[in-house]
C-alpha cells in the first residue's frame, strides 16, 4: 500500500515538474507568454490537463509494473504454466494483427483479474493475477488474454487518455472562469470585496469536485462500451462461449476483495454497482450479449 502511495505521490510530482517546465520555459521560447486573461488561463488548464493525462499514460506501464510486483515471464521463463501463458499472448497477438508483442507479467493477488496499460500498441503490458490464472482453465484464460489483447489493439489507453485530458483541462478552465465571474460580481466599482484569495481557492475546488463528476459520466460510458468491444474482439479471436465462461467465473468470484487504485479501470472486471459512474457494465450484461453472438 505504502509503495502504491509513494509511487502516486512521484507521478504528481513528475507532472507538476514537467507542466512547470513547460509553461515557463517552452512556451516563452516558443514566443507564446501565458500571461493573464482568458487566453492564458485556457493555455494554463489545457497544458496541465493534457500533460498531465499524458505523462500519466507514459509512465503506466513503469508503475504498474512496480505497483503490482510484477513478474515478466518470456520463452525463458522455468514455470511450465506462466510459459504456456506467454506463448498463448505471443498466438493472440499475431491473430490480433499486432506487430510487437506486449510484455506479458503475473502478479500475486487473490482477485482473479487481469489487465492492460502501456503507451501504444508497441509499448504495451498485459497482466495477470495469481488468483484469475489458478481459478480458470486454459480456454478462459485464453479468453481473458484476448480481450486484453483487443483493448491494445483499439487504442483504448490512449483514446481513455485523450479523455481524461480533455475533461482535466475543461474542469479547471470552466471552474476558474466561474470563480472569476463570481469574484467580479462580488466586487465593486473599485475593485474591492469579492471573494479574496481563500474564497476564490474554495470555491474553484468546490466547482472542480461537481464538474469532475459530471465529467466522468461520459468517460465512464465510454468505458463500459469498451468493454463491450473487447468482449467482442476476444469472442472473433477465441469463441462467444469461451468469453462467456470467463466472465460466468469472474461472476462466480465476486467474494473475493478487488484492490482500487489507478489501474481498476483497466482491469476485466469491476466489482462496483451498476451506475452512472460504472466503469464496467454488468457481467449479467456482458454475458448475455455474448450469448446473442
């Protein structure tokens, strides 16, 4: 817990460093002075918004990988089963029509899970916990692989990246500009009274706490359509059924604790309730849309 804290913690830090770096430096070189203003502040937000998702992308790869303990296994790899697991990733990625093969990791942990992150398709991860890959058999863990593999192919982590970036850019541009509004209207002829420095703080991170949640209502729907097509995508690489199964035993499972941090949203399942905010839709649904196939 304390290393996932501490691993946060240094990729806030990373962000804010090259965001610094960037409006103070580039951008003047550029000849492009972020000054004050409407302009500025929508250079501001749109600059910390994007590179901040996007250093954050860069980085997944490295921090789930440390994150999650992760071992990579490869043709080397003494454990007959993780071996048989990579060659299996190695099969599905040249069916899926993918030039590089992701790294491919195993990480203890009794939720049985699995997931992806990486910068591209050629950067890319696929993990599997302990508990998913000692509680399936081969086809489902095929099936599991698969849908992993789809969600490289689409693009997923980089299209939730673009998102994220632009809902963080938007959320502080429009919780400042509102700030603002309400500053001046508080204001006199003169300039005086308002909100002062602490009420105009309080009240952006009011509107940035409301706008961030309505924001992520889009980003969850398209989060749990993706899930949609990386079921799709498995069940043409694998078959309906066996990604059906799969999900039947991930439903079969849901006693088990899932651990909640960054990497929840990419991982094949979900134990959070049906809702607005859901980053999953239902294994009842997923499944049954499978059957339909």
């Amino acid at each position: 817990m304390l290393k996932r804290v501490f691993l946060f913690l240094a990729t806030n830090i990373l962000v804010v460093l090259t965001v610094s770096l960037i409006l103070n430096i580039l951008l003047p070189a550029l000849g492009i002075q972020v000054g004050g203003g409407i302009y500025g502040l929508a250079i501001f937000c749109g600059v910390f918004g994007m590179v901040g998702a996007f250093i954050s992308l860069a980085m997944s790869r490295w921090v789930a990988k440390r994150a999650y303990n992760i071992q990579i296994i490869n043709n080397n790899t003494q454990d007959f089963h993780a071996r048989e697991i990579y060659q299996m990733v190695v099969r599905l990625s040249r069916q899926a029509g993918l030039n590089t093969v992701p790294e491919v990791g195993i990480y203890s942990a009794k939720e049985p899970n699995a997931f992806a992150t990486g910068p591209s398709k050629d950067k890319s991860l696929v993990a599997f916990s302990t508990g998913l890959i000692n509680s399936m058999n081969r086809e489902e863990i095929e099936a599991v692989a698969a849908h992993e593999i789809t969600h490289i192919t689409s693009g997923d982590m980089v299209t939730m990246t673009l998102l994220t970036g632009i809902a963080n850019a938007l959320v502080m541009f429009i919780a400042r500009l509102a700030a603002m509004a309400i500053d001046n209207f508080m204001s006199d002829e003169d300039g005086n009274g308002g909100l002062g420095f602490f009420g105009y703080i309080m009240i952006v991170m009011l509107l940035e706490t409301v706008l961030m949640l309505l924001a992520s209502i889009p980003i969850a729907a398209f989060s749990r359509y993706r899930e949609f097509r990386a079921d799709a995508g498995a069940a043409k690489i694998t078959s309906p059924r066996a990604m059906a199964s799969a999900l039947q035993r991930l439903g079969e499972m849901t006693s088990i604790p899932q651990q909640k941090d960054s990497f929840a949203t990419a991982k094949i399942s979900s134990s959070k309730r049906m809702s607005l905010f859901a980053t999953h839709p239902s294994l009842e649904e997923r499944i049954a849309r499978l059957r339909r196939m």
